[in-house]
C-alpha cells in the first residue's frame, strides 16, 4: 500500500537524530570545519547511539539497519551539518562491501586485526574513463597485486586506519583490495578549499605495493557485481544526505526571508522571493521521495535499484546545487559571508557533488539502462 | 511504513483503467480530435459500460459503511483516483475529460451538497444515458483570483435570480447540471459567495460558444450566459441554513477552494499520464531508429533519462497528496505541489520528446497532440503561479506571515 509515513521506531530514531543535528552538530560546524575535523566529543556520543555504524553488519558490531531506515537517519544527521557527518569516523563508505561480502570472506581478512571500530576510505578507480591528474595502476602478480600511483581525493583519507581499493587492472580485470598496513600508503594532504573541509580530504599514494593475494576481496565478474551493489547503496545514502542539506537550507532561508525587511515589508511578502521558496520546497520533496524509492527497492533487491539510485543521485546533486545557492542568493549579501551558515552550505554542497558522480555521467547511465530496454522506473 | 507497492485493490483498478485506455480510448483518440468531439455511439456504449470520470473520493465518506471491519480499513479513494486517472489520460486526455459522470462538478456537490442534494444529482450518472455534471467558476474577468467573481445572485422568493458569464466550463453544453459560482453581495468579498447547482434548460441559462483550442479539441469548452435565470433555493449547494449559522463559515469560495485539495492531484496525475504516453511513444522510436552510439544517441540517453526522472518525480509528489487525502491528513501545500510540479514537467517532457522525434514528429506522430493538450493542465484548476503562491503561503505559515 503506497504509504509515505515511517514506522514508529523509525520515528523515534529520527527524532533523536534530528535534535542531535540541531542542538549538537550545527553549532559547532564552523569550528569543525575550521580545526578540519569533526569534534570528539559529538563523535563519541554519535557513536554511543550507534550513528556511526547503520550499514554494517551485526557481527561487525553494526546495526546492519535496512536503507529505508537510514537514509532517514542520515538525513536527519545532515540536517544538522552535512560537512560535520562526512567527517565521521568509521566504515562509511567502505561499511556498505563489508555489509554486502559474505561473513566468512571479512572474517578472514580481518583475522589480524581488530578494526571494527576503525575508519576506512573507499577508493574506486575502475571507472577508466575518468580523467586524471595522476592514475592509479593496478598489475596482477603471480600471487598478488602491486599498486602504484596515486587516487583522486577521497573522504577519510586523513583519517583512514584501513582501506579498500577497487580498481581496473591493464585487461580490463576488476579487482577489489583490502589494505590496513599503514606504510603500505602514504597521504597527499593538498590544497582544499571548496568545501568539506572536515572530512579528511586527500589523496593516497602508493609506491609499487604488493598486495599479496588473501588481500583479494573480489576479482573479475565477482568484483563486478560487488562493486554494483555497492554503488547503488553509496549513491542512495549520499543522496539521502543532500537531501538533508537540502531541508537546512529551505528551512534556514524561509525563516529568515520571514522576518527580513525591505522596502517596508518582510521580503517573503515580494513573490520573486516566495516563488523560489515554494520551488526550493518542491525539488527538496522530489529528491526526498526519490532517494525513499530507491532505498526500498535496493532493500528488496530489486533489479532496477541500480538505476533508481543513480537517478536519485543525479536528482540530488542537481536539487542540492540549486538550494543552497538559492538560500545565499536569497540572503543576499549575508549570504556571502560567513556569519551565517549559507555560504558554507553551498560550498560543502559542490564538493560533495564533485566527489560523488557527475552529474551528466549518472543521467547518460540511466539514460543507456532506460534505451536498452530498462523502462519499469516511470512506468511502475 | 514507508512503500510505494500497490495494494490489490490498486494494482486492480491500475490495470483495469490500463486496459480500458488502451483498448478503447486510444484507438478513437486522433479522430476525436480531428472530429473535435467525442463520438456519441463511443460515449454511449462506455457509459453501458459503467466507465465515469471520477474526480474526487468525497463519496467513499458519505457511502461508506460504518461497520466495525469496515471502519478499520484504510481509505485509498484518493490514491485509486490517481492511479486509474493517470492510466486515461496515458490513454488520451481529451477523451477522458469528457467520459460521462459528475466530472469537476461532481466535488463540491459531494463534500458541500446536503444528503437531498448528493441523491438529486449524483444519482443522475446511470447507464441508461450518458450524463455529465460541470463546475462553472471562471469568468472573463476573474480566474486565477476566484474572489472576484462578478455574477451575482438576487435573493427572491424562493430562490435567486443569477446574472452573469462563465468561460471555459469543461463539458458545459452537455452537462445536466453545472455548479455555478456566484456572490449574493459582492460588498462582502469571498463571504458573499455561494454556490449553486444550475440545471440544464433552466430559463435564462445557455451555453453562447464553444471555444476553440490549441488543444483538448475533442473535448468540449463552454462559455455559459445567466441572464435572470431563476434558480430554487434548494440548489443552493449545501442549503439556506448552513450560510445562516453565524458560527458556519462555509461559503462558496470556501467549497470552491475545498474540492481543489482533491481534484488538484487528479489533474497532476493526468498531466503525468500524457507526459508518460509521450515518454513512451518517443522511447519506442529511439530504441527502434537511433544509432546505438554516438552523438544522437548521447543526446537521447540524456533526454530520455531527465524525462523519465521528472515522470517518477511528479507521480510521487502527486500520490503523497492523495496518500494525505486519504488519512485526512492537511494536503493543500501537497496537492500544490504536484499539482505545480507535474503541469510544468509535463509540458517539458513532450517538448523534449519532440526535440528527440525531429521534423518528423510533425507529420502524424501523437506527441505533437499531446503537446497542444498538455499546455493547460500547468493553467487550469489553478495556474503554476497559483500554486507557487498556495505552497508559499502554507511554508510560511509557521512564522504568521500571509504572502
């Protein structure tokens, strides 16, 4: 039965993480973003509730919460700052292959170590066509894999304790490697300035590591499926995310376009300015409903989540791009600087669009699924 | 929880309404529109068939029966509605609006007619004849701003005396009965108006014109002229007693602007039908036609991508306001918001299906008709910019502020 409400529990979990979000998370975004990590203490209690391990798995002391669930969560999280909750330790994007690979396959490469509470940095590479300053090659062994070169910038990279990288080898091969062995990389700090700036920004460096071979999380076709249904789960949670962003900023902007005046008058009263809100609150909905949808379908798994996702994702970015710029152009000047939480909003928004998928290339995937017979996502 | 999986009762009423649509609508469709009408053998034997055009699931309250396992279950009026209207108007959208039954007028007769009057009109839609119903508020000088109504209603013995002109009532001509607009004293503003259920061939009541359309042709759009034209006291919708309760604030502004928390998601889901049958007709010609690579089909993959997106995205918000309808939950900003969201995209969608058909798209293709008659659903039951202002005034609620 079509149904937009949540379940009780759902609710109830969403409330705490929303109050969080607002009493806890934005009033010390600014000096997260300044100190260019998140606050231990918010982290310590984040972690207390379980807000930093929802994808993992139970026997990896995660609570392993379907994605209708956290997505809800996580949204509410953003609400409070989505820079701050990018820059949370733990598994993030990594927890979604450990929540996918079979418990045996994690056991075994965690045997030596003790990281469950670790944080992790996922660096995928397989996607050849991407233009990069440096590249990162992948060549296969007798009995492993070297590699050497350096990633694009990825989330956690400061902060990473173990990492998983997917590549391409020069056949073509995919590959997936688990790596904790600190020296095996080292970290490019760089020069960010964009936007969440507290999320441990750089890139990694490796100098002809060997990865011996029970290092291999997946290879070939199995690697391919892998890294699918990881794709689809890192799209959606992400979106979800942008979608909370996206609720900061309407809300931010339509209290405050309600008590400034001009001309006399609140501005809310002048229709160029409550247009925009009522379009703001439309495309915040859309990317809403639509990260809902493909949450409960990758949940099912479903065969079209691949492509919900990405479309929830292309949605996102675009919807998250337009909100907070309208929320700092609406706020004019004092939208520019930084007294007021828009301009980093906005900011924060861009970077998380550039590191998760561009645009164009999420709606060309949908579009070749959508020619190549996949119509189910508009015709129900 | 949160699901967007269709009941059996909906997935029922979903592929029923779709096979109708596509067994009956659409092969009369561009003849219909070449005729500028629907023909009436067509309307008789869909009217045999019990089809009606249902706008509102008002009825599914004052019919619904009160046992304990029925009271229980979760009314899905609206959500039906939405389904089975999106499927007609994929259908044709023309000759959808004009399949017999209550139609826009059957609304305010349902959520503000007193139990007398739901019986004396709704009854009417039997399947011994095609009947319609209409609902009459527009005028030349007032639309968008319904408060500024002109036609007015004299007070006389035993009922009122109405004077004044309607514009584009859908299926006007042919209706039976047309709920009709007008202020008792214009003076009062939006408390002067009331409501009232003109029947066909009542002295001084007429249809002068049938407007001419950049689309919907098969469909028929009145102009209606009331020149003193008496009408009893017991059409006045909802009855004398209920304006004369001080604490009462029904008027008819206010049974005008309650049905559209209903039938906006019905015009939404039309207006996603159409863009749907327009997505479609054009995915069928790229899968067939285009290069599989290249720049024609770049171009494609990205249109067809952004089209098929806007669809789900507008069928969400529009099945969320009628989910809300259902519940009783508050749905004026929802209804809004599909409402504006799907008017807009829906004439975007056929606009890019024709930039993906090229100049042949011209010549015969159906997206070209869509096209012209998907324009007014971004106009009628209230314009984009209505809508804007309907979803900015409940966002801005919360702070007292009435923009």
């Amino acid at each position: 039965m079509i149904s937009f409400r949540p379940t009780e529990e759902e609710t109830s979990f969403i409330e705490v993480a929303k109050n969080i979000a607002k009493d806890k998370i934005r009033p010390i975004a600014r000096e997260c973003e300044q100190n260019r990590h998140v606050d231990k203490n918010l982290i310590n209690e984040l972690a207390e509730l379980g807000f930093l391990s929802l994808e993992l798995p139970e026997y990896f002391e995660g609570l392993e919460l379907p994605l209708i669930t956290q997505v809800q969560l996580v949204q509410a999280l953003s609400y409070g700052d989505l820079d701050v909750v990018q820059g949370l330790p733990g598994a993030n994007d990594a927890a979604s292959i450990i929540r996918i690979l079979p418990e045996s396959t994690v056991t075994n490469l965690t045997k030596d170590v003790q990281i469950n509470h670790g944080t992790a940095a996922f660096v995928n590479t397989v996607n050849t066509d991407e233009v990069r300053e440096d590249r990162l090659f992948i060549t296969e062994e007798a009995d492993g894999y070297i590699l050497q070169g350096t990633s694009q910038p990825v989330r956690m990279a400061s902060f990473a304790e173990y990492m998983i990288v997917a590549a391409k080898n020069s056949q073509g091969k995919s590959v997936i490697l688990w790596l904790d062995n600190h020296n095996h990389w080292t970290v490019e700090q760089g020069d960010y300035r964009l936007g969440l700036l507290a999320s441990g920004l750089g890139r990694f460096s490796f100098d002809g590591v060997y990865i011996p071979k029970n290092c291999v999380v997946a290879e070939g076709y199995t690697a391919d499926d892998l890294l699918r249904q990881v794709r689809t789960r890192i799209r959606i949670l992400q979106a979800a995310k942008e979608v909370g962003l996206m609720e900061a900023a309407l809300d931010y902007v339509t209290e405050y376009t309600a008590e400034r005046k001009a001309f006399g008058q609140v501005i809310a009263k002048f229709q160029g300015v409550s247009f925009r809100i009522a379009s703001m609150a439309m495309e915040t909905r859309i990317s809403n409903h639509l990260v809902k949808e493909a949450a409960i379908k990758a949940d099912e798994q479903g065969s079209e989540s691949d492509g919900l996702a990405s479309r929830a994702l292309y949605r996102a970015h675009r919807s998250v791009r337009y909100i907070t710029d309208s929320a700092v152009q609406l706020l004019g000047g004092h939208g520019f600087v930084q007294e007021f939480p828009v301009e980093k909003w906005m900011r924060d928004a861009q970077a998380q669009v550039s590191l998760y998928g561009r645009e164009k290339d999420l709606l060309f995937q949908r579009g070749e699924q959508i020619i190549a017979g996949t119509k189910e996502g508009a015709l129900q | 929880m949160i699901s967007f999986e269709l009941s059996e009762q909906q997935k029922q009423i979903k592929e029923m309404t779709h096979w109708f649509a596509a067994n009956e609508i659409r092969p009369i469709a561009m003849k219909a529109e070449k005729m500028e009408r629907v023909p009436d053998d067509w309307l008789d034997n869909v009217n045999r068939m019990g089809i009606h055009l249902n706008t509102s699931s008002f009825s599914e309250n004052s019919t619904q029966k009160t046992s304990a396992k029925d009271s229980k279950k979760e009314r899905e009026g609206n959500r039906m509605g939405v389904l089975a209207t999106e499927e007609m108007a994929w259908g044709d959208p023309a000759v959808t609006l004009s399949l017999p039954g209550a139609g826009l007028g059957g609304p305010p007769v349902e959520s503000s007619g007193t139990p007398e009057q739901k019986k004396r009109f709704l009854s009417i839609f039997t399947k011994d004849k095609p009947r319609w119903g209409a609902y009459a508020l527009t005028e030349p000088e007032a639309g968008s701003d319904a408060s500024g109504i002109r036609t007015t209603a004299k007070k006389v013995a035993g009922g009122y005396i109405l004077n004044g002109q309607k514009i584009f009532i859908t299926n006007g001509e042919r209706a039976s009965w047309v709920v009709v607009f007008a202020t008792v004293d214009a003076s009062r503003g939006r408390a002067g108006q009331r409501a009232f259920v003109v029947e066909k061939g009542t002295s001084g009541f007429s249809c002068t014109r049938l407007a001419k359309k950049m689309g919907l042709r098969a469909n028929e759009t009145a102009e209606l002229l009331l020149e003193d034209c008496f009408v009893p006291q017991e059409n006045l919708l909802g009855g004398e007693q209920v304006y004369e309760t001080s604490n009462s604030k029904q008027t008819g502004f206010q049974v005008a602007m309650k049905t559209f928390d209903s039938t906006r998601p019905i015009v939404a889901a039309m207006a996603i039908g159409i863009a749907r049958a327009a997505y479609e007709y054009t995915l069928d010609i790229v899968q067939r036609d285009y290069p599989k690579q290249g720049r024609y089909f770049l171009l494609a993959s990205e249109i067809l991508a952004e089209v098929e997106q806007d669809i789900a995205a507008a069928r969400l918000l529009t099945w969320e306001a009628a989910w809300k309808a259902d519940l009783g939950l508050a749905n004026a900003k929802e209804a809004a918001m599909c409402k504006a969201y799907s008017g807009k995209m829906s004439l975007d969608v056929c606009s890019k299906c024709l930039e993906l058909l090229g100049p042949d798209g011209l010549d015969g293709h159906p997206v070209e008709k869509l096209y012209r008659d998907v324009k007014v659903f971004d106009i009628f039951e209230g314009t984009n910019q209505v809508q804007h202002l309907v979803i900015a005034r409940r966002q801005y609620a919360p702070y007292g502020i009435k923009v």
